[in-house]
C-alpha cells in the first residue's frame, strides 16, 4: 500500500464562517493504481488531492506515505517526499515559460538526479515517450495546450515519482486532446508502475478508468 | 546556481519593458550620486588646494606660545631670523618637503597723504612665496604685476582691491605704512604700489596687503619672523608628513596643519557630505522602492511558478536566489549604465568651462568640474547592487510565507 489516510479532515475558516472541505475520509491506495477522483464542482476533489500531494495539511486525521507516517511539521521530510517521490501535473500546465521543454523537465530533478548530464538524458528519454522529442527545445509558447500538458506530464516522472497527482489535467484542453492525455498517462502507469492519481467530472474520461473514487460535500460515496 | 542565474536572466529579458524601467531608474540614480559625489569631491579639491597654495601651506610652524595665547606686545613670541633659517635648511632636507619660507604678520595704518585707514598684512620671502602661490598668486592680480627684485628694491607693495579702492592707489603710485615696532614706537616707511590683486573674499579685500619680508622688518625694527610656512611635494600628504616635521622641530615651537588654521574647512565639509548622505538617502530610499515595485509585479506574476517549484520541493533558498539574481542583474546593469553615463555627463561638461557663481564671501566664481574617483564609482556601483538584491529580497521572502497551495491558486 502506498498511501493510507486516517480521518482526515479540511477545515476552511473564514472569520465566523467554517467550511469542511474534506471530512473524515478514510482511504487506501494501492501502488501501480490507476485512479480517478470524481464529483462535483466543491465536493473536495482538489482539498483532497493537495493533502495527499503534500501541498495543504490536513485540519485533524493521520496520513501515513509507504508506511511512514508524514509530519506535516517536519519540512525536511515535505521537501525529501516532494522532491523524490511525488509528482504533480497541474490544470493549467504550470511550466516555467522562460525554459524549454527539455529545461523544464530538468529544472523539476535538480536534487534527486545530480548530474546535469544525467539529468538532460532522462528528460530526452521522457520526452520520447511522450512524443515530443522534436520540440525538446521549444518554449511552452511554442506548444499547443495538448503538447504542453505532455510536457507537465513527463515532468511529473522526471523524479521516478511513485505518485503523480493532477488536478482536472484535462480541463483547458479538446475531448480528443483530453482522452490522448489520459491513455498517455494509462500508458505510462503500466510502463514505469507509478500511481497516477487524478480528479475530474468528465464523464467520457471516467469510462476509461478502472477505479474511481467518489465525493460528495467532502466525504467519500460508496 | 548556474540554473537560477540562467532563469534569473531570461526572465529580465521576457519582461523587457519592466526591466528597462528598473535597470533606467537604477542608472539614473547611479549617475546622479556620481555626479553628485564628483561635485562635492571636486569642490574640497579646489577648496584646501586653493587655502594650501593660495598661501597658507600645508602646515605652519610658530613658537608653541603663539599658538596657545595672544601677544601683548608686537612679536613678543617671534622667532630669531638665524633660528627660523637653521630650521628651514633642516625642513628641506625632509623629501616630502617642497619648500618652507618665512614670514612675519603685522598691521598698522596706510595712508596715501590724504586718506588713512587700517590694513593687515604679511611680509614674505617673494621668490619662494612666488612658487608657492604661483598660479593662484597671478590669477589673482588684477592690475599691474607681482613684487619683483625685492632683495634690491624691497620697498614696494602689493594691494588688494578693496584697500586700493579705499587708498585711491593706482600701479606706481607711493603710500606710507606705519606700524608699531618691536620697542613699541610708531615707525613709517614709503612703498610703491606695485599690483592689485583679489583675494577672492569682500572683506579680506578692504584691508589686506602684501610686502618683501626685509621690508615688514625694517618697518617694525626687528629681525624676528611671525612663523615659517611649510609646504609639501604632495596636498594630501599632510597627515603622514605631520609626525616626521613634529620630529624635525624642537619643543619651543609648535606646528598647526592647513585644516587646523583654516577650521572652516572642516565646518564645509561636515555641511557638504551632510547635504550629501541624505541626498544619497533620499535617492537610495527610491531605487529600493523603484526596484521593490518592479520586483514585487514580478513575483506576484510569477507566484504559480514559485508554487510548482516549491511542489516539486525545490527550497526555499534556491527560489529566493533566483529572484535575488534578478535584482543583482537589474542593479548591476543598471549601476553599469549609470556609471557611464556619469563618466559621460561628467566629461562633458568639466571639458565645457562652464563657470559657477561665486560661493558665499568670495568675490569669484569657479568652473564647474565633476572630479569622479573609480573608489567612489566602485562604492557607488556596489552600493545600488546591494540595494537592487535586498529590493528582490523582500517580496520574495513575503511570497514563500505562503502555503504551496496558496501560491499555486494565486490570482
């Protein structure tokens, strides 16, 4: 099991008002999964996905990562889980606009592979994979929607990630676009066995999944 | 860090426009201390150059009692004749010594026959005083020419202007000069005018005047000197010289530097790099502001990335030397154009002869001369870079107080 949460829970207080984001959600994650998190606009989809992607801490319950229990207080270890075992690919792409694709990928490594070498093979390698080794040179202003979510895609696996979280990865982008994307991300799931974990409401994207997870007003449906 | 720097850079490229603006307010701002300092620096140059070799020397020896109090009687703490010339030969021998030469103040009355009124003066050695004061000494005559042949013919004088208006002189014509000698009894002695000249302040100029020293001791009936005038090979040797002419001189006498005799020098300077520091304040205040402003547009543009880098746990360290590589190009830039365009502006306008008016108590003007040192370009330039990278510093260290997912969701 890669990832077990506790009871976890999201409170968002805004002066008088407290909203629960996430509510007392047990779950497990098997490694090698394939899993889509589904619901409606405000169910929690995204609070969810940031505290199991270490970007928000949980208000109460315990989350354990491989079997160790994760301090949210202790920011070596944020940083070590961040930079080594955690991927992210973001709605809107989030690459950094003044690197190249390949620049991008290699800036997303630069602890966990030390030679800048080493570092330019890998990014070539993933972009290969991806299918975009002839534009391992041009700026994310060079790239379609669809190319440059490839490239967020091949950097979420720069660092032999064993989890990749997206958030709505296809949201910006066409239908056929979207359903590219996510067999690419299927695709690389067998390949490199890393869990890939997304969220989204498009229902043509979910039949293509095995597993999904439900939520409503912050708690998981059964 | 090569990997920061590199992004540092691309991003003042990307936003062009921005940098431009901030590098633009950095070089201004660089230029404007420069030619700023540049005034100020030239201004204390000519202003000891001109106390030094306009006749005070760099320094002046007297017998310790005339430093320390008055004296009652005229000369009562004068020096021999044989005493003074021993201790110029020995003064001389020192290499940082140009030259020393005597001198001895007195005051008394002029009178042209019909009108009398008061004057102070100094008689000097001419041929020494001559290369002492050289060009400051010609540029000051304003009519007729400096004392000449005084070893033969010491009974001549020179006037400034305003003591010359008051006697009615003119080049040739003769006056008498009584003072009070040594023994206390009234002496005169006929001198012809032989110049007229401007010592650059109103009220000097009513009653000074010059003459042969042989001709001041003849008038007061004595031998002694007042004090020796000591100058140097180089202007701003005076403090290391100090210990060595101390060395030189016995204990009955005492030595005073230029900046000692001329205290008002030190007041102008105080008043100047006042003037200055909250000049290079004000200005510093509004380049950290300037370059805080763009820095801040910048990372608030910029804080999705800053989230994504820290979600794939870059530190915060190696962000914040990013931005701060920015501001170290912006204010390095910026304080590289500026010095060239100070260097430029300064060039240009010492080289047009430009002439400033008159400061306050001085009767002339003086040319307007930015005098930049590369030390002062160096600090200046060091300085802003400084600045620019603490003005990067800020917003940045106030964005990574942010959660991850609070940069990332940043509008």
């Amino acid at each position: 099991m890669l990832i077990k949460l506790e009871n976890i829970s999201k409170v968002f207080n805004n002066g008088d008002i407290s909203v629960t984001a996430v509510d007392e959600v047990d779950l497990e994650i098997d490694k090698y999964s394939f899993i889509a998190i589904s619901g409606p606009s405000g169910s929690g989809k995204s609070t969810l996905l940031n505290i199991i992607g270490l970007i928000d801490t949980a208000t109460t319950g315990k989350y354990y990562f491989d079997g160790n229990l994760v301090d949210h207080n202790n920011s070596n270890q944020i940083n070590l889980l961040r930079s080594n075992d955690l991927g992210f690919i973001f709605q809107n792409f989030n690459l950094l606009p003044v690197l190249t694709a390949t620049e991008n990928l290699q800036i997303s490594s630069l602890y966990s592979i030390k030679s800048s070498k080493e570092r330019k093979e890998k990014a070539e390698h993933l972009l290969e994979q991806v299918g975009l080794i002839d534009k391992k040179d041009n700026f994310p202003n060079q790239l379609s929607g669809g190319q440059q979510q490839r490239v967020a895609i091949a950097r979420a696996l720069m660092r032999n990630a064993k989890l990749v979280l997206a958030d709505e990865p296809t949201a910006n982008l066409d239908s056929t676009t979207a359903l590219n994307i996510i067999e690419l991300m299927q695709k690389l799931n067998q390949d490199l066995g890393c869990v890939f974990l997304f969220s989204t409401h498009d229902e043509k994207l979910l039949n293509q999944v095995n597993t999904i997870i439900k939520i409503k007003d912050g708690r998981l449906v059964k | 860090m090569i990997e920061w720097f590199k992004i540092a850079w691309r991003n003042v490229l990307r936003n062009h426009r921005r940098s431009i603006v901030a590098i633009s307010t950095v070089a201004i701002i660089t230029s404007s201390l420069l030619l700023s300092y540049g005034y100020i620096n030239f201004t204390f140059f000519g202003l000891s150059n001109n106390i030094v070799n306009g006749g005070l020397g760099n320094m002046q020896i007297a017998d310790n009692r005339l430093w320390e109090s008055f004296e009652s009687t005229p000369l009562e703490f004068g020096m021999s004749n044989k005493k003074a010339d021993e201790l110029i030969v020995d003064l001389e021998k020192n290499k940082d010594v140009k030259r020393a030469m005597k001198r001895l103040l007195f005051s008394g009355i002029a009178s042209n026959g019909e009108i009398s009124t008061i004057f102070s003066g100094t008689g000097l050695e001419n041929k020494k005083e001559k290369l002492l004061q050289s060009r400051s000494l010609l540029e000051s005559i304003i009519s007729g020419n400096t004392l000449r042949n005084t070893d033969k013919n010491p009974y001549q004088v020179l006037l400034a202007k305003g003591l010359a208006s008051k006697l009615q002189a003119n080049i040739g014509d003769n006056i008498t000069l009584l003072s009070t000698t040594i023994y206390g009894s009234i002496n005169a002695i006929d001198v012809i005018v032989k110049g007229i000249y401007d010592s650059g302040i109103p009220d000097t100029n009513l009653i000074e005047l010059k003459t042969p020293l042989a001709l001041a001791q003849e008038l007061m009936l004595t031998e002694k000197v007042s004090r020796i005038v000591v100058q140097l090979e180089n202007l701003d040797a005076t403090e290391k010289v100090l210990p060595e002419i101390k060395n030189i001189i016995s204990d009955d006498v005492g030595v005073r530097t230029w900046y000692q005799l001329a205290p008002y020098f030190r007041s102008v300077e105080n008043i100047y790099y006042s003037i200055f520091t909250v000049m290079t304040t004000i200005l510093l205040i509004l380049s950290l502001l300037s370059i805080n402003n763009v820095m801040t547009t910048s990372v608030n543009e910029r804080m999705q990335e800053i989230g994504t880098l820290r979600a794939f746990g870059i530190t915060k360290k190696d962000i914040k030397l990013n931005f701060i590589f920015e501001g170290l190009i912006i204010g390095f830039s910026g304080t590289l154009i500026g010095s060239l365009l100070g260097f430029i502006i300064a060039f240009t306008v010492s080289q047009s002869g430009y002439m400033m008016p008159p400061p306050p108590g001085r009767s002339q003007g003086y040319p307007l001369i930015f005098m930049l040192t590369i030390n002062s370009t160096l600090i200046i330039a060091f300085g802003s870079s400084i600045l620019a990278m603490l003005a990067s510093y800020l917003p940045i260290s106030k964005a990574l107080r942010k959660k991850v997912v609070d940069q990332l969701n940043y509008v």
